[in-house]
C-alpha cells in the first residue's frame, strides 16, 4: 500500500538515509538527521496548533517504508521577507530613424510574500518512476484543502533551475555569483538562515539581461530536467507560470489561488460501500492534523459534491472519503 501522511520523529533515520544524497540547488530539502528532526519537530507543532510553527513536512510510505518527502511553507514572508527576481519586458523605438529594441530585465521582488509554498519535494532515488510523485505533491494539497483556514488564499512553488551536464548553473556562475562572491552551496546554506545577504548585495536597480550570455537568458525560468515532472504536476493540479524565478539558479516558480486548484474544485464526499471500475485515479484523502491520510485510487459509487467545510470523516479504507479527480497528464 502507498500512504501519504505527515511525518513523524521515528521517520527521521529513513529521511536521511536518501535526503543525504540531494543535490544543493534543492535549497528546502533537509539533508541531516539533525534537519530533518527539527524540520519535523516544527511540522509536528504547526499540527498541533502552534501558529509560531512554520512548516510541515510530509511522507509517502510504500510497504512500510519511507520512499519520499514533500512539504509546504504555510506563510512565506514571516520571518523574513521572500525574495525572488521578477521578469520584466521592455520596447524601445527611435522617433527619426528606424531603429527598435526589445530587452528584459531582472528585478528583486517580494510577490510572494503571504503566500503559501508548497515546497521541499523529494524522492528516494531507488523509489523515483513508480508513480509516487504525484500523491507527494496532491497530497499536500488534500492537506489543505482539509484545514483550509490555516493556509493563504494564494499557493505558490519554486521549481529547481537548469543545471548543466556538469551540475554547473549558469545562472549562478554568470549572475548572482558576481554578486554574491562565494559558492553555490555556501549561499545555499546561508540562504536558509536569516537571508539578510541576499538584499544587501544584489542589486536593487534592474538587471539588463540582454548584457548577460545567452545561456543566462536561456535558463532564467527554466526548471532542471529532475524537477520538470514536479512542475507538470502542479500546472496540471491548476498552477500556472509566473514571471518569476530563483536569485540563485534561475529556477521558475507557479502559482494558484487556494481554492481554484484541481482538488479544490472537484472534491465529492464519497458514501458508497465499494469502488468502480474505471481508468480515473482519484485522490482519496480524510482526517485531521496527525490523524490525515491520502492515497490514489478508483473512485467510491455514490459520491456527492462536497462543501465548503473540511471533510471531518474516519479513516481512508472505510468507504466514507474525500475524493478529488486526478487529470490525466
């Protein structure tokens, strides 16, 4: 059996075991026993009604055993505020002579400050191309869909950028590096603490793009060839593509409001006592805070439109569960 549940301390060992193999663009992805305790400690609070909490960490488990994570972030720009570059596309025209240019620039931006991130998506290599992707990141949105006052009305997510064949961004070497003058994996780290740096370096004019190598402007906005599948998944759940991307690797970032996702729209209460045959897989999710549980399945006969209150119902094998379509990709 596949089960997506939030995770608990005795999780920690197995989380490691493969998150320790993540590479250092997967900024959120905690990748020691110790982050990965205190990522947990913090999830297991925010379920627990701590509003200082700021974190939830969630796992898929087949069989048994822990084969991925995925995360959300329920308020961005609490601590500090969430920086991204924002896109901009400019046209110049010559009034005597027949000369024209078009140009983009990038600019420091907080957008996405008060939105909530769905983030820290990872599976265990042994694990990856068994279909688990999909409940790692529908089941988040399951999540919130079932304590829906404790999220913002906006989602967003940030996509791994375009790395090399070398593991080299480009965006970083020719860009953020000339301004943030250590190594990807130092900024990386520092990035996860109070993010002061990032402001107090780069700079806050526009940055021509058009002045920088093709391969900059290339992969500003483009997802690393590992994490296309995750962003598929999210524009398919409803999501859709912003102007903006990562200071340090370029990488794009999506966008929904909370209650105009895939889940959100189509979620029926489902009352029938078996399940239909069919070629659509629903995600069947039900309970509350460390009690929820979701999983991919056919659908229950019987089910009925449900409301807006989260569905408070007993648990995922019981013929009494929330469904919502799962789309085709």
């Amino acid at each position: 059996m596949t089960l997506f549940r939030p995770a608990s301390l005795d999780d920690v060992s197995a989380i490691a075991a493969f998150t320790s193999k993540a590479a250092s663009g997967l900024t959120t992805v905690p990748k020691t026993e110790e982050t990965v305790g205190a990522y947990i400690t913090e999830s297991m609070k925010f379920i627990g009604g701590d509003d200082s909490a700021n974190r939830l960490l969630f796992v898929v488990e087949r069989d048994g055993k822990v084969a991925g994570i995925s995360g959300i972030i329920p308020r961005l720009g609490v601590d500090r505020p969430f920086y991204s570059f924002k896109k901009s596309r400019h046209a110049r025209k010559a009034s005597k002579v027949d000369l024209s240019v078009r140009y983009e620039t990038l600019q420091l931006t907080t957008d996405f400050d008060d939105y909530t991130e769905l983030a820290t998506m990872f599976i265990a290599p042994e694990s990856r191309g068994q279909g688990i992707a999909r409940l790692l990141s529908y089941g988040r949105l399951g999540f919130i869909q079932n304590h829906r006052r404790r999220f913002n009305d906006r989602l967003m997510a940030e996509i791994r950028g375009w790395f090399d064949e070398n593991e080299n961004s480009p965006f970083w070497d020719h860009l953020a590096s000339k301004y943030i003058q250590t190594d990807f994996k130092t900024a990386d780290e520092l990035s996860n603490g109070s993010g002061e740096f990032m402001i107090e370096l780069l700079p806050a004019l526009p940055i021509l793009l058009n002045l920088l190598p093709q391969s900059v402007r290339d992969c500003a906005g483009k997802p690393h060839h590992l994490s296309a599948g995750a962003m598929k998944l999210l524009m398919t759940a409803g999501f859709e593509d912003t102007d903006i991307c990562d200071i340090f690797d370029g990488g794009p970032a999506v966008q929904c409001r909370t209650d105009k996702t895939l889940i959100a729209q189509t979620v029926y209460q489902a009352t029938g006592g078996g399940v239909e045959t069919s070629d659509h897989k629903y995600l069947h999710f039900t309970g509350q805070n460390e009690g929820f549980r979701a999983a991919m399945g056919p659908a229950y006969p019987g089910a009925e439109k449900a409301g807006k209150e989260p569905c408070d119902i007993l648990g995922t094998i019981t013929p009494k569960v929330a469904l919502a379509q799962d789309r085709k990709a």
